[in-house]
C-alpha cells in the first residue's frame, strides 16, 4: 500500500527515530514537493532533513490541483471588482 505524507509525520517520526514506521505499514510513501522543500531543503539541520533526503522509498510527488487553471489568465468581472478594489 502506497501513502502520501505531508510534513508532521515525517517531522515527528524523524524525532523519535522511528521514521521507518512509514516503509513498515505503507512500503512506499509519496511527499509533495513542497513538503520536500519543506522538511529537506529549508529543514536543514531540523528533525527529518536527513532522515527524508536518504530514505529510498520516499519519493517527490508533484501535486497538480485541477480547481485551479494553470496558468491563471482569467477573473470573472465580478471577482475583479469584489477582490481588486
């Protein structure tokens, strides 16, 4: 079974050395790329920066939310002038 994390349980788990919990109840575990920026890049040398960088069954996972266009090149006149006064 494959899971998707955000930050707390990579975060929580890396503190109490127990990161390895994940791989053991869901094999892989995907993490949206902001939260590799997040626990990795910008973690440093914060709980899961290490931890999340060498796990092999974590893999990036690029979210692409489909409420909103990309790119965003339309607003409605009516938002325009609620939103933009």
């Amino acid at each position: 079974m494959e899971a998707v994390s955000n930050s707390t349980p990579l975060i929580a788990l890396s503190r109490l050395q127990k990161l390895e919990l994940l791989e053991h109840f869901f094999g892989t575990v995907s993490i949206p790329v902001e939260v590799h920026d997040e626990v990795v890049t910008r973690g440093g040398t914060l709980y899961g920066a290490k931890e999340v960088a060498h796990a092999p069954w974590i893999s990036e996972l690029k979210v692409i939310s489909p409420l909103l266009p990309q790119p965003f090149r339309y607003i409605p006149p009516c938002i325009q002038n609620y939103c933009l006064k």
